[in-house]
C-alpha cells in the first residue's frame, strides 16, 4: 500500500466514505480499517457506482503523481541518480509508528517533499519492534512508559525476498531482513534484526526507537549505517550520494571507505576522500551534550576487526572522531565523524548554522570561524501533511487545485475569498482541537483511575470560540 494516502485529502475521503466511524476508529490506518469493515459494507460500495467513479479517479491521481514529469525530471542534463537518506527514524504516518520527534517527522516530511519534486531519493532506517514509547500518567501522575508490540505484517510494509545481509556485532554476526515501504514515489527501507537465526541478543537490536544503554546504541547504528550500505549494495541501488541525518547513521562511511579499500585499491587517506565527494550530513543538535559519543573500549569492541581488516591503525581510526588535541582514548564523537566524511555539512536554520560553525570550529584550525564550511538549510514542513483539509479546499477553489505549485501570482486569487469563509475555516480548526484535547482529556483521567464523575469536567474544558495558546516541549537537559 502506497503511502501517498497519508497527505492526499483525496484518498483519505475514501476511506472515510467506506466507513468514517471505523475510520476513526482505527487511527486512520486504511488496513486496521479493513478488519474492521463488514463484507457486507465492502460489497455495497462496490454497488456504488458514486463511490466507484471517485476511487477510480483517486487511483488515477497516484498512477498520475508517479509517473508523470515532476521538477527533477525537467531539469535537463542533471546526472544525479539517485540519493539515500539515512536516518534513525522516519514520520511518515500513526499506521507505520516510527518515530519520536522532529527528527523523525523532518524525515519523513523530506521523503514527501522528494515525491512531489521527483527527486530520485530513497530512505534507509530501522523496523523498531516495540516502536517509541507510548507516554501515560498514573495515579500519582508519574510518567509511565509503555511500548506496544508492533506486528510489521500489519503494517503498510512488504517484506523483501533477499538473503539476509550480515553485519559484524563484536564478533557475532547478525541478520538483517529488510521490509520496503512506498512513500509516493520513494522507497523506504527498513532494517529489522528480529531474523530467528540471530541470538537473542541479535533479535533485540532493532527492539526500540532511543531505549537501552550506550551499547544498545552503539549496535542499532552500526546496523543502521553499515547494514544500511550493504543492503542497499545487495539490492543494486546506485547511490551517487548518501546523506546522513544526524551522527546516528554515520559507520555508513567506515563501510564505504571499507569498500573503497578493498574494490578500487586506495590508501586509508585516499578512500575518505572518495567517500567525502558523495556524502553530505546534517546536524540538528545545538550543545555538545545531545551528540552520541561512544567509549574507546567499547569501540575496540566493535572495530578492532574493521581496522584490522583495512590495516589502518586503531588510533587513526579513532581520530576520526576526535576533535584535534583530544587524546586517543578519548569518546569517539559521532557529529565529528560525520562532519569529517561528509563534503557538505549543514544545520538546520540560519542561526544553527552559526552555532554549529563556533561548536565545530577547531576542525578547521586554519579558517575563521564565519568560513567554516557548515552551511545551513532552514527545517521545512510537508505542506499537505500539514495544512487543514478545509484549507485545503479553499486553496483548492481560489488558487490552484495543485496549489503547492502555483506561482506567486495566482496566490493572488485569495483576495476573492471572503472574510467570514476564511473565518469558518478557523474556527472549524479549533473545534476540531477542542473537541480532541477533550477526548484525549477524559481518556488519561480515567487510565489514571479517576471515576466518570471526576471527569466530567473534561466535557467544558477550553473555549472552541476563544483564542487558544498551547505550549509543549520535553525537558531534556541540552535544550
């Protein structure tokens, strides 16, 4: 199932239009939806010779959205191929739950916006098993972290049929399977080590998103990164670029320089370079603290093979994540790595480019700091994952049906929308987030053992008529 239903207004209206309270019910997941849909159902609406004409044009408008000339593919003479982005998570929908944050959602928000363009991008990330932890207060109201077990079979996944790729964990090598996701017209794959063959140990590595100690991470990021290079090598992707989303994938460029090593018969110093002029990175993190940094003997755990395999000596390849002057049993810092193999670095708006120039600067000992060569691409949002569908439809009617592609003067035709259409648009938002804050309201009160009469409150809290001011944000310490 492709998952271009997930920003197509379109497409979500048939499934509402099959049942909206099973819709509803599912957590808008087309296939938990499915389950819940009487035969019956499926069998009138097949009768329906309204509903029929409308999937046949929504089925239409995917075939059309991937295979018709987008604006990479007018850019004439591009020799660029293909690009994968790595990344630990990806946002792509509640019906595919793999991810925590802004990171993730960044991600994912990046695969659509590469599908509207036609950017020959594909994704590369972690199946997580138990997913990120669903945050509940008890009766004390302490936090309560609980994971639910993820079935990928029920999930908009298709598990590839290719032998399992192999990665090295501290001498104990583990299986990788691999599951493909469509995202309009990008491939996502997601690695997953819950493979029987693997030991216990090994089935766990990919068990959840940001949980265990320090060598829980170590291990999902050399699956990540390395796992990642060679699963895609094993399904013949040509990958001109590898992008890394954050230090989290960044062992891709050791298997690369690995590769480079041994096929093309370079120099431990020649094959960096090869593999810088096709690497970019992107670092999100403002303080040293939010950076992963690995132990050296946990390194040496993991890579004394690696290093001796490639004959390059450990502390060369520990200076790889060192800052200059640190010592050789100094953390192995991964946004130094990945600063070092990548040709362009970036952060993530005007101002944490600044910042991340100064927190980097003595990489470069010899430029100033306003010349350190970190850029920066301002974070964005995938406009139609995001916008009301009510917007949507008002933009559809006074802009352009396509309205994400109208030029500047076509945005002109808002002025013929009037005042209170606008209005009404507005306040149905806000209805609709009263009336969930409500539900959501109730439903936390009576997990946490409260009685219906202790809730009932909950029915009046916040005014859809008022202006309302919401603020949220996680206490972690770095920020």
């Amino acid at each position: 199932m492709n998952l271009r239903w997930s920003w197509d207004q379109r497409t979500r209206d048939v499934f509402r239009w099959i049942d909206p309270d099973a819709w509803d019910a599912s957590g808008r997941d087309p296939i938990r939806l499915l389950g819940l849909v009487e035969r019956r159902r499926l069998d009138e609406l097949a009768a329906d010779t309204g509903f029929m004409r409308f999937l046949g044009e929504v089925h239409d408008g995917l075939r059309r959205h991937l295979t018709s000339t987008r604006w990479f593919q007018g850019r004439k003479g591009s020799p660029l191929r293909r690009v994968a982005y790595f990344s630990p998570e990806f946002g792509i929908a509640e019906a595919l739950p793999q991810y925590s944050g802004g990171l993730g959602v960044l991600a994912g928000d990046h695969l659509k916006a590469a599908s509207g363009l036609g950017v020959p991008l594909l994704g590369v990330g972690l199946l997580y098993r138990y997913g990120y932890f669903r945050q509940e207060l008890d009766a004390d109201g302490w936090q309560q972290e609980r994971y639910v077990d993820v079935d990928p079979y029920g999930m908009p996944l298709t598990p590839l049929d290719l032998a399992p790729v192999l990665v090295d964990l501290a001498g104990t090598p583990v299986a990788i399977r691999v599951w493909r996701a469509e995202v309009g017209r990008v491939t996502l794959y997601l690695l997953d080590t819950g493979v029987e063959t693997n030991d216990a140990e090994g089935r766990y590595v990919t068990d959840r998103l940001y949980g265990g100690d320090v060598e829980h991470r170590l291990r999902q990021e050399i699956v990540l990164g390395i796992g990642g290079a060679r699963v895609l090598e094993a399904l013949g992707e040509d990958v001109q670029v590898f992008h890394s989303n954050e230090g989290h994938a960044g062992f891709l460029g050791l298997e690369r320089i690995r590769r480079a090593m041994a096929d093309d018969v370079l120099s431990f110093a020649e094959a960096i370079e090869a593999v810088r002029a096709g690497t970019v990175f992107t670092t999100h993190t403002p303080v040293s603290a939010g950076i992963d940094r690995f132990p050296r003997e946990l390194m040496e755990r993991y890579f004394k093979g690696w290093s001796d395999e490639c004959q390059v000596p450990f502390d060369d390849l520990m200076s790889l994540g060192h800052e200059p002057g640190e010592p050789p049993d100094a953390p192995f810092n991964m946004a130094v790595m990945g600063l070092r193999l990548a040709g362009r670095s970036n952060g993530v708006s005007r101002l944490h480019g600044a910042t991340s120039r100064r927190m980097f600067a003595s990489l470069w000992p010899d430029l100033p700091v306003e010349d350190v060569p970190i850029g920066h691409v301002t974070n964005g949002v995938h406009a139609h994952t995001w916008v009301a569908p009510e917007m949507v439809d008002l933009l559809g009617r006074y802009v352009l049906p396509e309205w994400q592609e109208a030029g500047a003067d076509r945005w002109a035709g808002l002025d013929d929308a009037a005042d209170d259409e606008l209005w009404r648009v507005r306040e149905t938002g806000r209805e609709r987030l009263v009336t969930l804050v409500r539900a959501r309201l109730r439903a936390a009160r009576l997990t946490r053992g409260l009685s219906q009469s202790d809730v009932a409150w909950c029915d009046d809290a916040l005014d859809p008529r008022v202006l309302t001011i919401g603020f949220a944000r996680r206490f972690a310490t770095y920020k």
